[in-house]
C-alpha cells in the first residue's frame, strides 16, 4: 500500500504536546544519557525491544521526530491505517523478496534528509526478556549513510504491559537510557565486508546489554521457540583491542524465572542519576 511520504510522522509533533501530560501521569517515565542523542543531522536510534510501547516510550523522550520501519500489515486495520504513518512509520510490505531492500532504502532515506530512525537490531520483540543477538541490518544502514548508532537500553516497559497483554498497566517506572553513539566511519571502506557488519553489531548488542541490565542470548529472537528461553550468555563483541580492553566485567543483576533479567529490580537495585523527567 502506498503512502504519501510527505504524510509520514506528520502528527508526531502535536501528539507528544497532546499527549506527555497524559504518560506523566500514567507512567514515571525518565530518561538517562540524553546528551548522546544529536540535537540535528542523521542517527540510528537502536534500542532493545520487550513491549509494544516500546515505539511510544522512545519517541516520547524525545525533542526531535523519529521515524521506525513497520509491516504494512499494521495498515490492514482501519484504526491504525492512517494513524501509525501520521505518528511516523514508514510501512514495508514483506510478501516480496526485495523487502529488505525497501526497507533500507526508506531508511536511508529518512538519515539522509538529516532526520532521526529508529530500529529494533533484534527484528522483533523479545518474549523471554532476554536480549537476543542483533541482526546486521543496522550496520548496513550505518555504514550506507554514515550516520551514527545510538544504542538504547529501555528498562520496565515489558512489565507495563507484557507480551500478549492487552491493555497496559498504569503508574508503574520506565527508564530509558541513551548510549554513546557509535561511529561506523573507520570502516566505510569496508562496508560490504559481513565481518565488519557483524563486528558493528556485536559491539551495539553489548552496548544495549550494558545499558538494559539484559541476559543475553546468542540466538536470534525470530528462531527462538515460544515459551522455552535460550540458555544464557554473555556477549563477546568482536571490537579492536583497544576498545575490548576498556570494557567493564559482565553485568550482574537478579533475575526471574526462566533466567531473563527483571527490568523492575533492576530500576529498584540501581539508583537513578542525572534523570530528567518526560518532556
């Protein structure tokens, strides 16, 4: 189904005015690390991906307009058929082969004008609360447009409303943190290398690890069975030495049955610094 670009995100301005007093109340959503988001020019936003807010949380933070990929399923609906393009996605049919390249090139797209794009590197959500390994499709991005990667750790919106909840659950805290941005530019001359793509992505994945308090699985969370976690483990970016050498030890956190992380006690058994209420 076509739709008119000039349409996309159009609303997204007003909504956030409309609609923050509504999450403050509702949510005690704060935010952390929000320098690392460019106050202009292109940038990949790439957070972790446990609830459907997740696309609502994230956007909300934020002074600038972003724009996320979706499946144009989602315009089936007459509820959502105009409203999620107004609120700023851009929808992909995936029934062709060259999905992923529409995909990317409306991404690219979006970058290339100077705008903001948001992308789950785990394809979809995770069921288990566990961070699942990345895909490649955001380093491909990166290092088409050259823009940076802001790793994003979102913490509590899984338990506001969970998977397969309907409805979601009112006054409980949401913290999202914002990453140092990774530059993709040192391997520009390099971007059809898979080696290179899957090193860029190893180091968001352990990025986004660090700032969710996550498990992390190596498997990806579209081949995961429904109902049966992955094991644990603990990631092992594929970065320079350089960089590796300065990398904290594994996180530890309590965890729940079925050993995913509890993003709730990790909000409870870390203290909240330089937060800044939702605006």
């Amino acid at each position: 189904m076509h739709v008119d670009e000039r349409r996309i995100g159009l609303i997204q301005p007003a909504a956030k005015t409309v609609l923050s007093p509504l999450f403050r109340l509702a949510w005690r959503v704060r935010t952390e690390g929000l320098h690392h988001v460019p106050s202009k020019g292109g940038a990949i936003l790439a957070p972790n991906h446990t609830s459907v807010l997740d696309s609502f949380f994230v956007p909300f933070t934020l002074k600038r307009r972003i724009t996320y990929v979706g499946k144009a399923e989602y315009l089936d609906d007459w509820k959502t058929k105009h409203l999620f393009p107004l609120m700023g996605m851009i929808p992909i049919d995936r029934s062709g082969g060259d999905a992923a390249k529409r995909a990317l090139d409306a991404a690219a797209a979006v970058l290339e004008r100077g705008e903001l794009f948001g992308i789950y590197p785990e394809g979809t959500r995770s069921r288990s609360g566990q961070l699942h390994k990345g895909h490649t499709g955001v380093a491909r991005l990166a290092l088409r447009t050259g823009a940076p990667i802001v790793p994003v750790g979102i913490l509590g919106a899984v338990e506001v409303q969970p998977p397969d909840a309907r409805v979601p659950r009112p006054f409980l805290d949401v913290l999202i943190r914002y990453g140092e941005p990774i530059d993709v530019r040192r391997y520009a001359d390099r971007s059809n290398d898979r080696l290179v793509l899957r090193q860029i992505t190893d180091e968001l994945m352990y990025s986004i690890r660090e700032l969710s308090g996550q498990d992390y699985v190596d498997s990806y969370a579209t081949k995961s069975h429904a109902g049966v976690p992955a094991a644990p483990a603990v990631i092992a970016p594929t970065v320079p030495a350089e960089i590796t050498a300065e990398l904290p030890e594994p996180l530890t956190s309590p965890v729940v049955e079925g050993g995913a992380r509890s993003s709730a006690a990790v909000l409870k058994a870390r203290p909240m610094v330089d937060l800044v209420d939702l605006r």
